[in-house]
C-alpha cells in the first residue's frame, strides 16, 4: 500500500511513473493527471501531438474562432507551450526580475532623477496618494541601488529557499503566496511607520516575500538543516528564523530606534512577511514532500524544472 502523491488517498496496487518516479492511485497514473515534472522533456513547443483538427469544419462559423483561441491556449499552456516552461520555475523567473529591475533603477536614476526613480520603484504613502498603486508590486522586485548586499542576500535566500516551496505548494500557488506577501509586507512597512511617527517610510526589496518562505518552510519542516556561511555552522530553518524575527523585533522597539526602518532595514515588512508565511503554512496542503536538508543546485531539486504548477 502507498500514498498517492496526487490526492494523498492510499492505494493497494500503486502506479510508479516513469517520469518523476512518483506513486499515483489509478485516477492520477497518467502524467497529464498529476502533471508530472517530466512532462518538460517532451519539448513540443510547436504542438506536434495536436491534431491541428479545426472543430468550425462541423460547428460552422458559431464558436470557431472561439474553438481556435481555446485550443491555442491549450497549446501555449500546456506541456510543450511557451508558458509550460515557466512550470516549475517561477522562482528563477522572480529571480531574473529582481535582477532586471535592478539594472533598470540605474538606468531611471540617470536619465530621469530620483523623484521617477521614487515614483517607479518604491512604495510609500505618497506614491500611493498620487495613484503610484504600480509601487505595490514593483517595490517588491526593487532594491536598494546603494547596497549590492541588499539584492544579493535575498537573491541567495531566494534561490535556495524558493523551490522548497515552490515544490511543496506547485508553481500557481507560490507566485500567488510570493507576490502577496511581497505586496503585504510592504505596505505594513509604511502602515507600522504612519503608526509610530514616520509617514513618509518608503519600502523597497523582497525581504518581505523571503522571510514569508522562511516562516512558511518553518512551519512545513522545521526540522529543514541549513548550514550557514558566517559563522559555518548547521542550524535548523526554525532557529534561524526565530532568530531573525527577533533582530527585526528589536529593530521595531529598540530605544532610541522606535522607526521600523530605522538602519534602512524594513523590520516591520519582515515580521509582516514572516507572520504571513506562518498562518499561511497551516493552511496550505503540500503536494511534494521538503528535504530533510538544503544542497546545491536550488535546494537539491535538481535546478529549474522540478517543481508542479
């Protein structure tokens, strides 16, 4: 008797997929049912298993554009499609973004001055008084042009931490999770700074979003052992988690420090981001187990193309 990785139902006589070697019940044997990871190596971007059969031959002309748009979406979603390869990776994806729009604040900065560069890039209340409601999501792809470390921590986090989830969760539901968090987190930024005296904070960087999947990968596996490069010594993701809520809830109280941007470290968005991974995690049915340890390669998944959208 095994588990269904698909429904999580027990089956007596399991089938084994060739492909990514999981145990399906009968209703998800097929890979197109528990869209398997290898469906990626089929590589049939140009619908070679399509018929290419027009359905308007017998419908007429009622439905036969429609019938032709649906069936190009099925191509362009499905396995071989432009968008199937985007399953399984969207955290590489968020990972060129951040790194795409981190070359675009240069350019802004040159050619159009910091106030563009303000109303693009970071969010605040008065971007978003002004109707700047882009600065929601841009902010979280943004980083500090002045600090090299700001966007190379969370890229290294990312990289590492980001197909746990992405695997646990399938590709839909951790873009959702990663670009919500992302956008709560900012904005509980420059809410905690309203409250306490600050009403001008500006909020930019992915911070909010990595600490969403360190509370989130917490709570899934908190036994999860990650070694750390200063000092190099192993600790498990819920220590190093709890110990960086609480830097950022020291950073938030301290004396002489009652801003939660003080030090231009947004604490208020990593405990916002942190807190919504944890509640979120509760909640949330996994598809794919998270290793007992962190690898090379992204986590030990084998790089892009792992995950399950």
């Amino acid at each position: 008797m095994a588990k269904c990785s698909e429904c999580g139902e027990y089956e007596n006589l399991p089938y084994q997929c060739r492909r990514c070697g999981q145990s399906f019940c009968s209703e998800h044997r097929l890979p197109e049912n528990h869209e398997c990871a290898g469906l990626n190596e089929w590589n049939d971007p140009g619908g070679v298993f399509d018929s290419g059969f027009d359905d308007s031959v017998e419908s007429g002309n009622s439905g036969g554009v429609g019938a032709r748009v649906r069936s190009r979406i099925e191509r362009e979603t499905g396995t071989g499609g432009i968008m199937g390869a985007f399953r399984g990776n969207m955290t590489y994806v968020f990972l060129g973004l951040m790194w795409i729009t981190f070359a675009a604040e240069f350019v802004v900065l040159f050619t159009a001055g910091g106030a563009a560069f303000s109303n693009i890039f970071v969010l605040s209340t008065g971007a978003l008084q002004q109707g700047y409601v882009w600065t929601i999501v841009t902010s979280i792809f943004s980083h500090s042009p002045g600090s090299f470390f700001h966007i190379a921590g969370n890229s290294i986090a990312l990289y590492f931490f980001g197909p746990l989830v992405e695997r646990y969760l399938g590709s839909k539901r951790f873009t959702a999770m990663f670009i919500i968090t992302g956008a709560v987190a900012g904005l509980g930024q420059i809410g905690v700074g309203a409250l306490l005296g600050d009403p001008v904070t500006g909020v930019l960087g992915a911070s909010g979003a990595i600490m969403a999947i360190m509370g989130f990968l917490s709570i899934v596996n908190p036994n999860l052992r990650v070694m750390l490069l200063i000092p190099p010594i192993p600790l498990s993701i819920r220590t190093i988690t709890i110990l960086y809520a609480g830097l950022s809830l020291f950073g938030v109280v301290s004396a002489g420090s009652v801003i939660p941007g003080a030090g231009g470290i947004a604490h208020a968005a990593h405990l916002s981001g942190l807190l919504l991974g944890v509640l979120y995690a509760n909640v949330a049915d996994g598809r794919r187990n998270v290793p007992n340890q962190i690898g090379s390669g992204g986590g030990g998944l084998g790089g892009p193309g792992r995950g399950r959208f």
